[in-house]
C-alpha cells in the first residue's frame, strides 16, 4: 500500500518550490506528473527539477523558468514592458478554473489556496479579499509551484497531512509593499493556530505560497492543530531551497502508514451523530446540503426519508463527525436547512486501515481507496470522481474507466507479489 499518511517537516521553513521539490522526490513518476501538469504550463514555460546537495543531505529542486520577463494568458490584457502579472483573485480562479485535465481535487485545493492567500492580504490591507491585487504570488511561477504542489501530493496517493513545527525566520524582507517585518503580515495570519518558531534573523524562510499549500492541505485532511498520529514511515522526500542557513534549507515530507495502535478504535473511535428533521424544506436544497457539510469537514452525511406530523413526507438527516467538529457543524445544519433544533449522540465505531494507491489507466491517473488491517487487504475501490473526470476527459462510459482501473490495480498487485517471491529467493518464472 502507499502511505496514507504525509508529515510534512519544516526545520528550514517552506516555500512553494520546496513543497513541489519535496512530493517529486517522495518517488512519484516524474513522467505522469509532467503529463498531468502540461496543460498549465504555456509554451515558453519549463520546469526544471535537479539533484542537489545541502549540507551533505541530496535533495530535488524544482525551478519553475519563463522564458519572457512577463508571460500572460491569452485574454490578458498587455502590460507595460517592465510590470509583472498583477492579478486580482477572480482572474486567478478563473484561470485555474479553465485549466483542462485537473483532477478535480487539485482544482480545488488550488483554487482554495489563492483564496487563502486572497483573504491574508485583504486582513492585512483592510479591504475584501476580491479587490486584493496579487503580486509575488500572482506571477505565473507561483500558479505552477501550487498546482505543481497539489499534484505531486495526489500521485502520492492524496495523503493525509500534518505539519511540525515551523522555522518562520526573522528580520526583515523586502516585497512590493516595501520592507515588512518576518513573518511577513499575511504569512503571519496563514499560519495562525500552527506552532511557529524562530532560530533568529535568517530572513524570510516562509512565503506566503509554501504557508498558503500547507494549510490548504491541513484544512482538506482536518489536521489544523492535531498532532501527527503514530506513523509507520515508508518513504521521505526532500525539497531544497536556494539560500544558505546553519540548518540544511531542506523541507522534508515523511509519507507512511499510521500505526495500528492508532487506527484502533479507543479514544478516536468516538464520533458525533447529528441528526435533524426536515419537513418544509425544498428537496431541491437537501442534496447541496449534503454537500456543504462534506465539505464543511463531516466524516459523512445521509438523508432518510421518513413520514412526519401531520403524515407530511421528510427527510431526516444525518450527519457523522469528530467531536472537534461537532459545533461547526451544528450551526451548518441551522444555517442551511429549515430545521429548529439538531440532536446529537455518540457513537463508538471500528474502522479499518485506509490508504490510496494511484494507478494508471489508459485514460489516466486514478485513485483507489484500500482498506484492511495488518497489511492484509480487505476491501479496494477506484475513487468515483477521478474516474468520473477520466471519462468525461476521455468521451468514454464510466464504466470503462472504472474497469480499467480495477484491471490496473490486479496487475500492480501481481507485480508486486511477484517481486516479494523473486525476493525471498524462489523463482519467480
């Protein structure tokens, strides 16, 4: 199995490049993330990823290279001779949103991360993070460093993250608003409820594109503020940054399992049941609702119909989270839905050990979900909206795409057996 879990280790800070320098080097196909990231790269635009050495420690460098000083999207309007890309964040959403062939949650998690930064800024000038002017991270190497990032972390399996600790420098920096304090002001705010340290005025070790990625991929695996679980690790990946520190400028990203003493039930198998009434709600809203609190962090959420007074039809929803969510989703449900109270009860569940693995299909990259204990799989499942785009991508059935993935995933595994057999000294022919 890949690793299910990614401990994301910043002893030098974290900057757009160095994530996607440090999920190359975790061993993802270098060929299948090109393929995956040409339609965001223009002509004129390179990606350059190298072997080299900090400290003694070899790492990869990701260099993102335009060949003009200024590279605009067809629609841009022309810039002066010597003005980078300033950009507002509707315009970046809509540019990332028009990028064909994503993987829908790379989409998203990129399109979540300018809005992060969006916000960031607006907090620090005092004004809505629509009118915020992109600078630094609105030029075109900062779209490919995070989409770059999102899609390194999905061919490694879209592991769930964590963050140690965060070396975030000090002194000062210079930006296009002149000379800030470090943190910088948005930096600051972007890593507001992560533990933060400082080994003196290195300078900024911290962008605001490496703490924007980090916690767009905390808040998707609802990490913020949770310590890394027991991790069984099968793999590091290191992504170097350009200066020198008394530290190796290294980001380093540990992928692997979770113990099995962690995934048992115990403490962490105890979760909230939310459920409410729904008698005089339009059933156009039920399914958005159901959306919006997947999205909001529930672990699930269903809708049963049922008979209510007065022999009304309804719906009764359902809602299962962690006892952290529990309030944020509560007040989701009022907001959304026409209910006047949300009841709750406990629940002890049992669960199984869960990873993804991402196989390669003719029609492209899919992942599949793997569940078991103790190594052994027991359940395996090709994830619905990868296959889902794949076919829309490709003009196909889902079904074909969904039966070339499960094909994929037999052939991995037989490889797989293969070579453990060729390993312990029995022929494999």
């Amino acid at each position: 199995m890949t690793g299910s879990v990614a401990y994301l280790e910043c002893p030098a800070g974290v900057s757009g490049n160095m994530l996607l320098g440090a999920w190359l080097d975790t061993g993802i196909s270098e060929a299948v993330w090109r393929e995956m990231m040409a339609p965001v790269l223009l002509p004129g635009v390179t990606v350059e990823i190298a072997t080299v050495y900090r400290q003694g420690i070899r790492a990869t460098q990701a260099t993102v290279r335009v060949s003009d000083e200024e590279l605009w999207y067809e629609g841009d309007p022309a810039p002066a001779p010597s003005v980078h890309p300033h950009r507002h964040w509707a315009e970046i959403d809509a540019l990332i949103t028009g990028v064909p062939g994503l993987p829908d949650i790379v989409r998203h998690l990129t399109r979540r991360t300018f809005w992060l930064l969006a916000e960031a800024e607006g907090r620090v000038h005092g004004i809505a993070p629509e009118q915020v002017h992109f600078h630094e991270v609105g030029a075109y190497d900062a779209i490919v460093d995070i989409t770059g990032a999102f899609c390194g972390w999905y061919l490694a399996g879209s592991p769930r993250c964590f963050v140690s600790p965060i070396e975030v420098g000090g002194g000062t920096v210079a930006c296009a608003h002149g000379k800030l304090p470090v943190p910088a002001p948005a930096v600051a705010i972007l890593l507001e409820g992560l533990v933060t340290y400082s080994s003196g005025n290195w300078g900024e070790t911290v962008t605001p594109t490496g703490a924007a990625v980090v916690r767009a991929l905390l808040e998707h695996s609802q990490s913020m503020g949770v310590s890394a679980p027991l991790l069984v690790s099968r793999t590091a990946g290191y992504g170097a940054g350009t200066r020198e520190f008394p530290v190796a400028n290294l980001f380093r990203i540990r992928l692997g399992d979770e113990a099995a003493d962690s995934l048992m039930p115990r403490a962490g198998g105890t979760v909230v049941e939310l459920t409410a009434n729904l008698d005089d709600m339009s059933p156009e809203w039920v399914g958005d609702v159901t959306q919006e609190l997947l999205a909001a962090g529930a672990l699930d959420a269903w809708v049963t119909p049922a008979v209510m007074k007065k022999g009304r039809p309804g719906w009764v929803l359902a809602v299962l989270a962690e006892p952290a969510r529990e309030g944020a989703l509560t007040d989701q449900m009022l907001r959304c839905t026409t209910s006047l109270g949300v009841r709750r009860m406990e629940r002890q569940r049992t669960v199984l050990e869960r990873s993804w693995e991402v196989v390669a299909t003719p029609y492209g990259p899919v992942r599949v979900k793997i569940a078991g204990r103790g190594g052994d799989v027991w359940n395996s499942a090709p994830e619905y909206e990868d296959c889902r785009a794949r076919a829309q991508e490709a003009g196909v059935p889902l079904k074909e795409v969904y039966q070339a993935a499960w094909t994929a995933l037999r052939t991995a595994a037989s490889e797989r057996h293969g070579a453990a057999r060729d390993g312990s000294g029995r022929r494999g022919d």
